[in-house]
C-alpha cells in the first residue's frame, strides 16, 4: 500500500478506506481545496500497483511506481 500512500502524499489527498481484501483496496480520496471537501472514489491493486480513479462514471487507471509517482495511464468506460 506505499505507493498508494506516496500518491497521496504528493496530491496532498487523504485515504478514505472503504474496505480491502487480499489484493485489493478501495475507498476514497479526501481533496481539501478552498475548505471544501471533495472526493474522489478509487480502487487499489496492491500487486500491480494500478489505482483506478472512478469520475462521472468512467475509469482512469494510472500505473504507480514504488514512490507513489504515475508512470503511464489508461481511460477505460465503465461498463
């Protein structure tokens, strides 16, 4: 879960966990910008190190190095 915590770190985000199993965590995460809180839904492959962002009913996946920092990405529809 480092990189996940880097990503947040360096987006200034905080983690909203929702739950998690053995591979996989989700939840939310907490953007605080002119004191107003927004949120953005996300799931976590601890393997693979893919986050998926999930907005207006689409995904954005986004490869995470072991610092947390993006190294490629994908838009994917929701199906």
């Amino acid at each position: 879960m480092g990189p996940l915590v880097y990503y947040c770190r360096w987006h200034n985000a905080r983690l909203r966990l929702h739950g998690r199993d053995r591979q996989i965590v989700w939840g939310d995460l907490v953007f605080t910008r002119a004191d107003q809180e927004q949120t953005q839904p996300f799931r976590f492959n601890q393997n693979t190190w893919e986050l998926t962002l999930i907005e207006d009913g689409l995904e954005k996946t986004l490869q995470l190095d072991e610092l947390g920092v993006v190294t490629t990405t994908a838009d994917d529809a929701l199906q």
